[in-house]
C-alpha cells in the first residue's frame, strides 16, 4: 500500500506537515471533504484546508499544499 505525504509551500520551499496532521488532512482527502479546520502544530493553531482547491488558509494567508508520494 502506498504512502501519502501532504506538504505546503513555503517560499521556494515544500515542508511536510507533521504526522497528526498528515492523518487528518489525508482523512479529509480520503473522505471526499472538500475541506475543514484542522490544528497544524507548525502554525500554532487552527487553519483551513481545502483539499478540493489545494491550499491551506492561516491568519489571512494561503498557502499552496500538495499530495505526494513517500
């Protein structure tokens, strides 16, 4: 079974999230939740993903985010 990783843009830069939100981003994706709120440790609080339209919003900011492969 293939494992998935979820990533945001940073700049020129892809960060991986953390594993617990990787779960729960994965769990939205899987489910067919175009998106929902979701607290990211790297963000120090509760942000938006939108699994639809591929971007994560935080204090006013989107952020690109991708699915790939580990």
């Amino acid at each position: 079974m293939s494992s998935f990783q979820w990533v945001y843009s940073s700049g020129c830069n892809w960060i991986p999230f953390d594993a617990k939100a990787n779960r729960e981003i994965e769990k939205l994706w899987f489910n067919g939740t175009c998106g929902g709120w979701i607290y990211l440790t790297s963000f120090g609080g509760q942000a938006y993903i939108n699994t639809a339209s591929l971007y994560l919003q935080w204090s006013g900011y989107n952020y690109r985010i991708a699915r790939r492969l580990r």
